[in-house]
C-alpha cells in the first residue's frame, strides 16, 4: 500500500510503498478514504509531540472495513467506521463508566502508538472501530464525515460536561480554530448566546457565519471590557482552546456568577499556569475543569446527531483537502493557523 511515513520530527512526509496491514486475532483492516489533518498530529509533525518513528500519522478516519481477524464484535466487511483516537483497555473503573479517557492502562493513541490513518489501510483493535450510521455517506461527504470523531464529538463532550444549558451566554477562545468554531456551532446548536474570541479577526466573518453572534479581538485594548459587554456582565461558561496564561486568565476574569471554565489546551508542549483568586472563586462558585477528546459512546452518538440532524448545520466546516501530494503544504498552513475550521487527506 502507498503510505505517507515520517522519519522523525520537523521532516517533511516521504511516500512510500510499504506492506499492506495484516490483523491479529481481535483486529481488523479498513480501506481509508479519508483522514483529517489537524493540529494534533501537526504536534507530532513538528516535534512537539513525541513518537516512535518512523510512523504513519492520523487518526480522523472515514474508512471501510476489508477484513477481521477473530472475534471483531459487530465489526463485518463493507460497514463504514470511523476510529476513536485513544487506545484503552477496556475494563478499569474508568473505562467501565464510559471515562475512557482517563484510562488507567492506557496505551496512548492512534497515529502515535500504532500507525495511523496517512495510508491506503489502517489496522487496528477491533474495539477502536467505530460504526459509521447508514444516515452518513462516507463516499459522498468522506472529509467531513472523517474528522466527526473530533471535531463534533469533542464539543459534544463539552457540552455535556459543562452543563451547558439553551440560553446561556457562551464564549469560544480560540473560536476560529480548527476545533473552535465546530464548538462555535455545537454551541449555537444548543441555542445558547455565543461569543467567539481570537487573536485573528480574517476568521471573524467565518466565526459570525458558522455560530458566533459576537466577535471579540482578544489582542485589543479593550478586550476585557468587551467580554462584559458581550456576556451583559459575565459568562455562564468559557471554553478555551487556547489555555495559554494570558487566555485562562482573561477566560476566568470574563466569567459570571456560577460561571465554569473549561480548558481544552495543553497539547503541543502547552504546561500553562494561571492565577484565579480564591475569594474569587469561592463568591461567585467559579468551577473550573478539563475536558480531554471524549467517550467511545459520545463518538458515536455524535456521528448519529450529525447523521439524523445535517439540516441544522452540524456537518464540520472542511475548508482544505488533498491527495498524498498537498498534505506537506496544508501541514504547514496548519502550523501557520492559515486553515479555517479542518483540513483532511482524502483518497
């Protein structure tokens, strides 16, 4: 099969012909038709991340299963999967409470561990296919179907964990972002007052079109004193993909009474503190919390939300794809955050 490998950290990708994947007992085989190419594997590309190489990254697949080895669960050739990033063991506290992120045998992730998704095939264990519903076509929309697992599922999971209830003033750091402004929309979706926050105002219009109702520069003067206005005196919940010093701070300074912060940052290298004063916190019973990726189970019903609900606009926003040829090129405006909303190889 035809592969684009990496050598090590900072090279550029190299195509080659390598052996077609064969499964073990309790894995299986699909054909990728598709693979998204986001900042999380442009970690990896660039050295901030690191991996065993050589290795074949991505991991937002729309693929089609070609073969199973063993018992596969309900896996059959032909159904079209997608895959959920992180490789769990299936049966510690966490992962039998639908917490598979927070893994207690965790063996890392796709695209990292195993090879991943920048390749005519993929293997992997059984258990890390997930089933594409029959009401998404991975041959008619394979790019955006491709990155769901994240780009929905990942907002999907916030909502959820931040409470966050229809008519609440939401706001998005990072909101033009290839992870932001999918959040941009979930949160409109949940019919909530959405404020998008970026330091590039080129993506504001796109911000405005696909969720946003407010556009704040985060590099202005007067940042602070637009977030006020924009929240009428404080947020119900920030959600921050950025989660830098300066980002966190300005997040929680922007949050009203009960308000919660999410933070999704730290991947890349980012280790950020940040300061909140503690009356602060206890007066207003500020809540703050991580949120990483998400369940196999929110990965799956946010490909069925998309599936059933494609009218509302949830389908994600893909703006670039390309053959093995131009992934080096959208790579590099992934590093230059010169991609509104996701990219993807597509075969």
């Amino acid at each position: 099969m035809k592969a684009l490998m990496l050598h090590g950290p900072g090279q550029p990708f190299s195509l080659e012909t390598v052996d077609d994947p064969e499964p073990s007992p309790g894995e299986a085989v699909a054909k990728v038709i598709a693979c998204g190419a986001g900042l999380t594997v442009q970690h990896v590309k660039a050295g901030r991340t690191a991996v065993p190489f050589p290795r074949i990254l991505g991991h937002e697949i729309a693929a089609e299963i070609v073969e199973t080895n063993g018992d596969c669960g309900s896996l059959r050739v032909g159904m079209p999967v997608t895959a959920y990033f992180y490789l769990t063991c299936g049966h510690c506290k966490w992962c039998l409470i639908n917490r598979q992120t927070l893994c207690e045998n965790f063996g890392g992730y796709i695209g990292r561990a195993c090879d991943g998704g920048y390749a005519e095939y993929i293997k992997l264990p059984a258990k890390n296919f997930v089933p594409i519903p029959e009401t998404l076509d991975i041959y008619k929309n394979p790019a955006e179907i491709g990155v769901i697992c994240d780009a929905i599922a990942t907002p999907y999971k916030v909502l959820r964990r931040g409470r966050i209830a229809p008519l609440e003033r939401v706001a998005v750091f990072g909101g033009g972002g290839g992870l932001g402004i999918q959040m941009l929309k979930m949160a409109r979706w949940a019919n909530c007052h959405v404020t998008a926050v970026d330091v590039d105002k080129s993506k504001f219009a796109a911000c405005l079109e696909h969720g946003a109702d407010i556009c704040v520069d985060a590099t202005s003067n007067n940042a602070h004193e637009a977030l006020l206005d924009a929240s009428g005196g404080g947020f119900d919940a920030v959600i921050d993909f950025v989660s830098s010093t300066k980002s966190l701070e300005m997040a929680a300074d922007s949050l009203g009474t009960g308000g919660r912060l999410l933070t999704l940052g730290g991947g890349g290298g980012s280790n950020a503190d940040f300061k909140l004063n503690a009356m602060t916190l206890l007066n207003k019973e500020i809540e703050v919390m991580g949120s990483r990726y998400c369940s196999y189970q929110e990965v799956l019903e946010s490909l069925q939300l998309v599936g059933e609900q494609a009218d509302k606009g949830l389908m994600p926003l893909v703006t670039r794809t390309s053959g093995f040829d131009g992934l080096e090129d959208i790579h590099n405006d992934v590093e230059h955050s010169r991609i509104t909303g996701r990219a993807a190889l597509v075969l």
